[in-house]
C-alpha cells in the first residue's frame, strides 16, 4: 500500500470517532468569552488520544502536541472553539445544538465554523500515530478563542508558539487557500434632536439621515485587486438610543463590515464615510465614523482592546509551503477566501498560513449549519498527507 493508501483507509478508520467528537462539540455551546466547558473538552480529548502534551495556555487556548521523530519543520493546525449566536431559533429544522446525524451530514452551530474541522485535526494525531507515519517535525494543534470577535486567543497564542508553516482549518471545501481579504469594523454614529413624535417638526429626526446615508452606500466605488476581486461594504448593526415608539430618538448607530483588499487603509476609509455622510447630514444633525474598537474578555480572565482592524494576506504562489502542499492535495493552485481568519494574525507574527478544512463557506453562519462527513473525512486524511509533507525537509527548501 502506498502512503496515501494507507492514510485514506486509517481515515476511513478513525472517522465515526471524529464524528462522535464533532457532535460533542456542537452540543457544548461557546460563544467568544464563553469557551471554557469545550476547552475542558477538547483537552480531555487530546489527553484520552495521547498526545504527548497538552496546555491550556492564559488566554484559555487548547495547545496539543505531536513530537516529530526528527529535525524536521514544525507544523502549527488551527481552529477556533467560538461560533457567533445561532440567531433566531424558528429558522432552523434541527436544534442549533443537537449535533444531529442525518443525510451523510453533522447538523448544527459550528458544524462547519469550525468544530467538523477541530475534530478533524484534534483526530489527525491519531491517525498518524496508528498508520504508524510519524512527522519530521513537532504538529501542534491549536484550538483558540474568540475568533469570531477579534482575535483575542490567536493574538496571544501568536506571541508564545512559533512554527514553520500553519494550517487554518476554516471551512474550503477541502480546496488550499493561501491567504484572504482583511476586515476592518466601523461605527458610524448619526445624532439628531430627540423629541414626541406627534411633534416631529421640532425634532432632527437621525433615521432621516442614516437612511439617506445608507442608500449613498450602494454606489460608493469599492476597490479592487487582481488576486483579491473587490472590496465590499455591509451594514450590519443598526441600533437607536431609543425604545419607546412614541419617541423620536435623539442618535442612532450603525456598524459597517468593509471587506478590504490589500492598498487599503483604515484612515481613508473613515475620511471616504466621513465625506458620505457629511452629505447626507440635515440642519441640526451631526455625525462620526470612526474604527471599532475591540474590547475582549477571554473565559480565562485576559483582556486585550485593539482597533478592529485585520489585514488582508496572501502567500506568494511560489512559496515553499503552497509549493509543498499544492502537490500534496493535488487539487490545482491555491484561491484566497472572502472571508478573514484567524490567519492574518499568524502572518502578522511571521508564520505563514496555508487554508484547508473541510466544509462550504456557504454554511457558515447560516440557519441550518451543517457539515458533509464525506468532506470530514477527506480532511482527515488531507491533514495527515499535510502533516508529513509539511514537516519534511528531505528535498524541499524553505
Ligand atoms: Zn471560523
């Protein structure tokens, strides 16, 4: 049998484990700055699967380790353990949090972000180890917090653990990305006079100007890049000072998700808002756009407040370990995902960050999650042929 014979049948092999495990995780609810129960799980999991060790590091992020047999590169895996809400509940078939098998599919919040593809890599050690194929060099996987709300647990994981080359198992359809567009978060604040609203004549009614805002939106030039495609632009957030509904409220707030593409700046983004809504200001009203910032609480206690700002990254096409991996998955030249990850921080600290996990981009954040286990277990054994290649100095140069 060849290698990759007999790491598609230890796949095979391991995956109803993977699976029970991915179900476990969907049934632990954890939303950023409440991961604390499935840390516990998955570093009982990586306990029970002898790793050789395993820390939960300050900031609460799940570090397990493979030592490899030899000199060879160290490989860093990476998921996350949060998920974003599962919204309203009467839009979903299953529970959110059942972990349901049905229809070849793991159902549920963060089947697909990411807890299919932490169970995947958690369960890649051993496969390795019962295929009996040990890595040139140390495979440490991550499991990190509050990756969904800026970053915390990447951003502290990034100034203690190095490695050669990383893998981010986002959701790509088991696909290898070599890097994305970034994500910068901003607040626009409209203020206007609040007054009865059987009187609206003496108030500055603020929803008058952030529609008229809003609407200048829609054809603002958004930039482009050869590699990247567009940037685009998303209202997200619309929250008033007010909750009676006979009150016409004095300010209002929106937050605006531009995707970015590389040349963009946070400073020119907020002087482009700025000038929209300067323009649609009426008498008596005025406005603000600034950067978001993030202020995050990890389970663990650890605080960290930073501009909402994550730039976009790309690997070079002739990057070692695109090279390396690109011939490994056999599956044509690595894209870049719309979406951030926690990747940009990697590449930020100097690690270079490959994509591949399995599952749509598509499923994420949706009512009806869900994950193919035929994808999972092709991660499996992608992760491994990864692992070993990633890992093997023998006729490749960094
Ligand atoms: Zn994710």
């Amino acid at each position: 049998m060849s290698v990759s014979e007999t790491i598609r049948a230890h796949a095979a092999a391991q995956i109803d484990a993977t699976v029970a495990f991915a179900a476990r995780l969907v049934q632990t609810p954890s939303m950023p700055g409440q991961e604390g129960d499935v840390a516990a799980l998955v570093r009982q999991e990586m306990q029970k699967l002898g790793y050789d060790e395993v820390q939960v590091d300050a900031a609460g992020n799940v570090i397990g380790l493979l030592r490899g047999s030899g000199s060879g590169r160290s490989l860093l895996f990476n998921t996350h353990m949060d998920h974003v809400s599962p919204g309203d509940r009467s839009h979903w078939h299953v529970d959110p949090f059942s972990g349901q098998i049905a229809d070849g599919q793991l159902w549920g919040r963060a089947s697909t972000d990411i807890k299919g593809s932490l169970a995947c890599q958690v369960y890649t050690v051993p496969l390795l180890r019962a295929a009996g194929l040990l890595p040139a060099g140390d495979v440490y996987v991550t499991a990190v917090v509050m990756e969904e709300i800026g970053g915390l647990g990447m951003q502290h994981l990034a100034t203690h653990l190095r490695a050669d080359s990383a893998i981010v198992g986002e959701p790509s359809n088991c696909l290898l990305k070599r890097g994305h567009r970034g994500r910068t978060g901003l607040q626009v604040t409209i203020t206007g006079k609040a007054g009865h609203a059987s009187m609206p004549d003496r108030a500055v009614n603020p929803h008058t100007v952030a529609a008229g805002f809003l609407l200048a939106l829609r054809d603002l030039p958004m930039a482009s890049h050869p590699d990247f495609g567009s940037a685009t632009l998303a209202p997200t957030i619309y929250r008033s000072d007010n909750e009676s509904i006979n009150v016409i409220p004095e300010s209002v707030s929106i937050h605006l998700d531009w995707r970015t593409v590389p040349g963009e700046d946070a400073g020119s983004m907020v002087k482009t808002l700025q000038a929209r809504l300067d323009a649609a200001l009426l008498p008596g009203s005025h406005g603000t756009v600034a950067v978001v910032q993030d202020d995050m609480t990890s389970y663990s206690g650890m605080k960290l407040s930073l501009p909402s700002v994550f730039r976009p990254y790309a690997l070079p096409e002739d990057h070692w370990a695109v090279q390396i991996a690109e011939q490994v998955l056999g599956s044509g030249p690595a894209g870049l995902w719309r979406f951030a990850t926690d990747g940009g921080h990697l590449h930020d600290a100097g690690v270079p960050p490959l994509g591949f996990g399995p599952g749509l981009e598509e499923h994420c954040h949706i009512a009806d999650e869900r994950i193919s286990i035929a994808q999972m277990e092709q991660a499996l054994a992608g992760n491994a042929r990864l692992a070993l290649a990633l890992t093997d100095t023998a006729g490749a140069t960094p």
